[in-house]
C-alpha cells in the first residue's frame, strides 16, 4: 500500500541522475559527468586547431570514439592519444582509458568543388 491508502506498483523512485547514469552506461558504456566532461573539455584537452577537425562522438567501455574529417588528422591523434587521454584526466574525466579514431565520411561527391564559405 502507499501512502493514499491504494496499491504500490513498481520500484522505490529512482533520483533522475541515476536512472540518466543507468541510461548512458548501458548506450555507451561512460557516466553522464564522463560524457559531459569529454564533450565540455574537449578543446581543451586537444587545442582549437584539432578539435576544428576531430570531434568526440561517444564513449564505450572507457574508450573514447573521435572522428575526424581527414585522414591526415587521424594520423596526429593517434600520435598524440597519450597527451589527449592525460589532458581529459587533469580536467576530471578519469574513464577514458582509449581513443578509437575514424575518419568521418564525406558528404562530398567526387569532382565536387568545396563550397564557399
């Protein structure tokens, strides 16, 4: 019975950060403050020249998914993983134990001239 009198269903309430925490531990394998701190702290942990061309897509199982809209930027963060995984540590973010590094595929067809900006 619950307090007006009628019949409980289901489990005690759950504080919403939890359930969020469940929520995202079980789509992407990292907390809500390890995803929040990796997308708050990412220029930070890598410089504004990089994060302009490689940005955090999710976290799974400790490992961290960049992608980058060249391969010659892959290339940079897979020689500086060690530096950027350090960086995310002193700005909080201690899950993030990897980089898993793709290049974004372009939405560009071949022989199309880059568009103006």
């Amino acid at each position: 019975m619950n307090e007006r009198g009628g019949e409980r269903h289901g489990p005690d309430p759950v504080p919403l950060s939890r359930s969020l925490d469940a929520l995202l531990r079980s789509l992407s394998g990292g907390t809500s403050a390890t995803v929040a701190g990796v997308f708050n702290h990412w220029e930070e942990a890598v410089g504004a020249a990089v994060a302009a061309h490689a940005q955090p897509v999710k976290v799974e199982r400790g490992r961290l998914l960049v992608e980058t809209d060249e391969p010659g930027w892959a290339t940079q963060l897979r020689f500086l993983e060690h530096d950027i995984l350090e960086r995310l540590t002193q700005v909080g973010v201690h899950e993030v134990t990897g980089l898993d590094i793709r290049v974004r595929r372009s939405t560009k067809r071949p022989g199309q001239a880059p568009s103006g900006g």
